[in-house]
C-alpha cells in the first residue's frame, strides 16, 4: 500500500535459496547478508582432551561448523498484507523469512529439530550471518536487555589470553540483541531469547538457537544433553531473530524500541462476558517519550503502588534517544491520582535516602557521598540508562481504595 512503503528489499540467490542482500531503501544503501545453519560438532572427550561438550560446556571439536544444507528449496508467497519466502534446509531444519509492508526489519521464524543424533555425533546447532564489513574483530551483545557491551575476539581486558577454544571462548550471553558494524553500516539481530552468540569470523555474527549432545560434561547433571521428547524422536525449537540493517548513528533508534518491544510483547486474554465490554482501555493519559519505559507497576497494598521507569537508551548511542528525559507523575496516569510520593533504592525495599554505601580510598582519594536530590513528582528526570523506583500512595478513579480494598 502507499501508505506503507516497503523500507527494505530482500534479495535471494536464485540457485542456492539462501539469503544473499538486505537493501535499505528509505536511506538508499544495501549490505551483502548471506544467512545459513550449520551445526558444529560437539567434542566427545578423549584422553588429550577430557572435556566434552554438554549441559554447562560448549565445546566443538573443530571452529568450522558443517552446514546443515549447501541448497535449500524455497517457495514464496505474496499478499498484500506479507511477503514470504520458505526456506528448507533438510527434514529438522526451515525457516520463514517475512517482510509486511511498513515494517522496517527482516523476521526470520526458524523451526530446528529434532536434531539427528543417528550417526553418533552431538551438534549444537547456529543461524550464522555472513557480511563484507570489515569489524576488526569486535562486536556488540547487550547485557540483561539494557548496556550495551563490546566485544573483542580472542581478548579480555583485563589479562593477556592465550585462546585454547577460538569457539566457545569467543561465545557470550545475548540477552535480546548482537550487531556487528563498521565506520557507517550496522547490522542487529534482535532474539526472542536468551542465546549465545558470537563473531567467529569478521563481518559475521551467528547465535546457538539448538543443541543435542551425547556425552556427559561432568559438572553435575550425570547424563548428556539429549531430550527425547514426548515422541521420543528429541526436542523441536521455534524461535524468531529480527534483522535490522542501518545507518550506525541511526541503530540504536530501530533496535532500542523494536527490543522492548519483543521483551515485553502483550498478552492476549479472552474471558466470558455478558452486557457491553470495555473496548479501549489506556492505565496512561498520554503516551510516554520514546526514550523512557515504565518498568513496574506494582500493588504494595491497599492504595500503594511500586513504580519504576527506566530510560531505554544509552548516553551518546543516539542524538534523540540518549537525551535525559522528564516526566511529571502526577499526570501520568488515567486510573488512578497520586497524593504522595517518595523514592526507593532500586530493589523497593529502602528509602533512597536511608542507602548508605561503602567509600573506598583510592589513590584519587575518598569519594563524597552523593546528596539525594529533593522529589519534585512533577518533574522526575531520568539520564541515559538510570532506573527510578517510587512508592506512591494513590487513589483510584471512582473508588475510595484500590484493589482488593473496600
């Protein structure tokens, strides 16, 4: 439709099926992405190397993974509502590849399982997407769904590393997102789940998204990571990766939303009813900035609420974004009114002002405390990835309590 114009085109390579290039079109510039599944081979042990790969260990044998197809048939189906094409890569392994008209990001539904263990091999299954950027061996996974972290091939900034696993010790926990970028051109996976992921080669980053291993890692569990099933054939997984390819000034604005977006997706409830329902409600009388997302509303009691906003964007990762942001609480929201207000350490437990924290001497010398700024409800401001916890004492629209009062 007009009103929704594509913002990016899929290219294919029409003889092997994989995923060959990712143009942007609202900014005019495209990235060559050649996206497949390969398994690597899980190490067994032996008596050189006693470790094998299981439950708590990954451990391949070899840092080359083997493709699970050098050809995958497709099938494309066009609407005017989506576009999609159906890869399949072999008889425990497809996925769908969907563009809807306005959406700025490429979904990837991939469908793994139940993985073949008939030829005695343990494999641990990637996505792997190939790129010509030049990385120079760093890439970016985030930590918790909140900072984002660099990483740094075969290094750790603390110590020199000697490498004994250019695999797994180059595999790190990504939480809801990994890009890899170069001076202008990024390009994100965001994940539906907590995976690992890596950038094993430059211009790559893959993400674990199965595994099904035959040899115990002796760390406690006592038996191998092999999960029959109830069919007893072993575990089918059906996951989502969102594939964003930007300007890097302009990533985190698509990747930070589009995130807590699949973090926090809504639940669709149905429930018996008679007489006329309630068709629109909003807890909100207008929408918050972009930037600031409210993380917990909480009953505490009969008229009390735990509150906590977060800002969603770290400082410098983007000109909008990473701006403090101020909201008045006050008139935030349409069910109930707040009369009083007071801060909270994170965890909701303690005043703010009652957090007394340990000052260490260093040779810059001793720390001041900080002061505790006065709470102006109407004016509470949030910097660049800070969360803000509140007990408020409220009272409901139409009510003289709150739930579960009189």
């Amino acid at each position: 439709p007009k009103s929704s114009p594509q913002h990016l085109r899929v290219l294919f390579d029409p003889v092997t099926g994989h995923l060959r290039e990712i143009q942007n079109l609202a900014k005019g510039f495209s990235l060559p992405v050649f996206q497949s599944f390969y398994w690597y081979n899980a190490s067994a042990g032996d008596s050189v190397s006693p470790q094998a790969s299981g439950a708590y260990i990954f451990r391949p044998n070899a840092s080359t993974p083997v493709p699970v197809a050098k050809r995958v048939s497709t099938r494309l189906l066009k609407t005017a509502l989506v576009q999609e094409l159906h890869q399949n890569f072999s008889a425990w392994c497809s996925q769908v590849l969907r563009l809807r008209p306005g959406q700025p990001y490429l979904e990837l539904e991939w469908t793994v399982g139940p993985i073949p263990v008939w030829d005695g091999l343990g494999k641990e299954v990637i996505s792997r997407f190939e790129t010509p950027l030049r990385t120079a061996g760093r890439f970016y996974t985030d930590s918790n769904g909140r900072q984002v972290l660099e990483r740094r091939r075969d290094y750790r900034p603390t110590w020199n590393l000697s490498q004994s696993e250019p695999v797994a010790g180059n595999y790190y926990p990504v939480n809801t997102r990994i890009f890899i970028k170069d001076q202008k051109v990024q390009l994100t996976v965001l994940t539906d789940r907590s995976q690992g992921g890596s950038s094993v080669l430059d211009g790559s980053l893959e993400l674990m998204v199965h595994r099904r291993l035959l040899n115990d890692d002796n760390r406690g569990v006592a038996e191998p990571l092999n999960e029959p099933g109830a069919d007893g054939l072993g575990l089918v997984v059906r996951g989502r990766h969102l594939v964003l390819l930007d300007t890097v000034a302009a990533a985190a604005d698509g990747h930070r939303p589009r995130a807590q977006e699949m973090v926090t997706a809504p639940s669709v409830v149905l429930a018996p009813g008679p007489g006329p329902h309630l068709r629109q409600f909003s807890g909100l009388r207008r929408a918050l900035p972009p930037n600031l997302h409210l993380l917990t509303v909480e009953p505490r009691g009969a008229g009390t609420l735990l509150l906590r906003l977060e800002h969603l964007f770290e400082r410098g990762e983007s000109q909008n974004g990473s701006c403090p942001v101020t909201v008045d609480l006050t008139t935030l929201f349409s069910a109930f009114t707040i009369t009083t207000v007071q801060e909270m350490a994170l965890g909701g437990d303690i005043p703010l002002h009652s957090v007394s924290r340990l000052l260490w001497t260093t040779a810059t010398g001793t720390p001041k405390p900080r002061p505790v700024p006065k709470l102006d409800p109407r004016r509470v401001r949030l910097e660049p990835m800070e969360i803000r916890t509140f007990l408020a004492s409220v009272r409901y629209r139409g009510s003289g309590a709150g739930p579960g009062g009189p």
